[in-house]
C-alpha cells in the first residue's frame, strides 16, 4: 500500500512517549524566551503579548520594544536554532540540541547582549511543579530535531484549522498562540460578560496573571502535548465560568470525552489524525464543545457568530 495522501496526509503521527521528553525540554526553553516579552513589553490584556506564534519555520514572538530598536526571537525548527533578531539588521543563533536549561539559558541571554539589549528576567519557570531557577538547572535534557519538527508540523495544521474556527465568531476572539507556561496553543472567544474573580492557584504562577486572564466569560480551545497524568498529545475545550451541566453535554466526535479531573473536554489528537477527514473531525470538536459552552451559560449567539469567512472576499450581511 501507498503513503497516504488523502486529507490524513499532512497531519504527523505523534505519541506522547516520543513527543513527551522533547515538549517538555520546549517548554522550558519557550519560557526563557517568552519572558524576555514579558520584561520589555507593556502588558496586554489576557496575557497575548508573551505568547508565541505559529511561524513558517517554528514558534516566534511578536516584535519585542528594546529601546529604538525591536527584537525577534524565534524557535526555527527547520534549522534547528533559536534565531534572535534585531531590527538594525542584527542577529545571534543559539543551537537546539540536548543539554542543560542552565546551558540553553546562558546562550540566550548572552546572544541578546551581543545585540545590544540585555535583558533581566524572572529566570525561574511558570506552572511547573519544580520551578528550579534556570541558572542552576543542570540536569541534561532530551532533545530530538525530528519530533521538534513533526511537532511544529502539528501546530502548523491545527493553527490553520483553529483559523477556519476563528473566523465563525464576530465578538472578542484571541490569536491563536502558544502560551509557554502550559505548552498549549489555544484559541479563546468571548462572551463580553465580566466572569467571576478566579481563584487562582496555579502552581508557580501570580493569581493576578491568572485573574486578568479570566477576567471575562470565556471559551477557550487548544492542543497540549500531554503529561504524566494524560499521556497522549490531545485538544481540549473548557468554559469560565464553567456552566451546569457542560460536564453531561454531548460532544462530537466519537472518541471525545469530558475529563472530570481536568474539567474539560479532551480529543486525542491520534483520534482525529485517524478520522477519514482530520479537519471535519477538530472542526466538529470545536464546534460542539463551543456550542454546549454558548448555549448553556446563556451567550447571545446571534450577536456573536456567522458563518465561517468565505475565502478571497468578505462575507456577506
């Protein structure tokens, strides 16, 4: 039998034992670089100007202000480096291979000096259940070019099938970025209500990050390489506030389920890989986990919502 060159064709096969050791060298690599965002930017609200976008070659920040220049950081997985650029034309590359965060640190840090825009940050990690200070993490870690890529290669497709999402919903909607503290590139709409103060009490993170995040109703979508506790790369979708009875909703499709311990939905990802039209398949996850979202916690849908945008022209009213 062939390759497959049907709609399965583009999306690689990931499993969380050989995707699990490399994601989470990249998530606390992504940190390093997002909080240089963090140090130099004012700060936007939910938190979208520390994330990083998906890019032809990897992961990128948005320009980052380093006084009357900007700065760039970007994984390029192609070329297996992190590539920081400056707007006068400057540039430094720090290799992606195994090794220390503490190495990888100091390498970052020093290339942004090169540039001429040191950089102080808060050099410990976000969300993780030992913030080891970057500095002083020594412990060797795992990092394999090809999962990178294949990874990357993911996020390439999931971004542009949340983009198909994206464009059914006229109200307050995010980009489609990569937040580095949990590893997951999400998508969240909004309802343009005020949601109730959140609780916090994320391990290793500010509950005022927390709380300006959540500071409105939300819908929010995303992929996340998965952990110990769910070892499969997997979509998810939640609701906060989150409704009665979204828990019991009925979500498509078949191999969706409600995760009780994370309070959301979750979709394997190797579930919708398999499916005989993989973006159907994400599409109808969205989809209907939004929809019990909407519907539940009372949202005013015909305000908010259209059909998905037409390519090449603006929809019609």
């Amino acid at each position: 039998m062939g390759a497959d060159t049907g709609p399965r064709a583009a999306w690689p096969a990931l499993s969380y034992a050989r995707l699990g050791p490399t994601a989470e060298t990249l998530r606390l690599w992504t940190q390093i670089v997002g909080k240089v965002a963090v140090a130099r930017s004012p700060w936007l609200n939910h938190s979208w100007h520390l994330t990083l976008r998906v890019s032809a070659r990897g992961l990128a920040t948005r320009l980052i202000p380093a006084g009357p220049i900007s700065l760039q950081l970007e994984f390029d997985f192609l070329d297996q480096a992190l590539v920081v650029r400056c707007t006068d034309g400057g540039e430094r590359r720090v290799a992606l291979a195994p090794g220390t965060v503490a190495g990888f640190y100091a390498e970052a840090m020093d290339a942004l000096v090169g540039l001429g825009a040191p950089t102080r940050i808060v050099a410990r990690p976000n969300e993780v259940a030992d913030p080891t200070p970057f500095a002083e993490d020594h412990q060797r870690r795992a990092y394999e070019p090809e999962v990178a890529r294949d990874f990357w290669r993911a996020l390439v497709q999931i971004e542009r099938v949340f983009a198909r999402f994206r464009t059914r919903f006229t109200g307050k909607t995010s980009p489609i970025h990569f937040f580095w503290g949990s590893a997951d590139l999400a998508v969240t709409r909004f309802s343009g209500r005020r949601a109730p103060l959140h609780p916090g009490g994320i391990p290793n993170l500010p509950d005022a990050v927390t709380q300006e995040a959540y500071s409105h109703e939300v819908s929010s979508a995303g992929f996340w390489a998965g952990d110990p506790g769910t070892p499969e790369p997997s979509f998810y979708s939640y609701a906060y506030p989150t409704p009665a009875g979204f828990a019991e909703a009925a979500v498509a499709p078949a191999g969706a389920r409600f995760d009780k311990a994370l309070g959301e939905f979750i979709l394997p990802y190797d579930r919708m890989r398999t499916a005989a039209d993989p973006d159907d398949a994400l599409l109808a996850f969205l989809q209907s986990s939004y929809d019990a979202a909407a519907d539940l916690a009372g949202w005013d849908r015909a305000a908010l919502e259209r059909e998905e945008g037409p390519v090449g022209r603006p929809p019609r009213f």
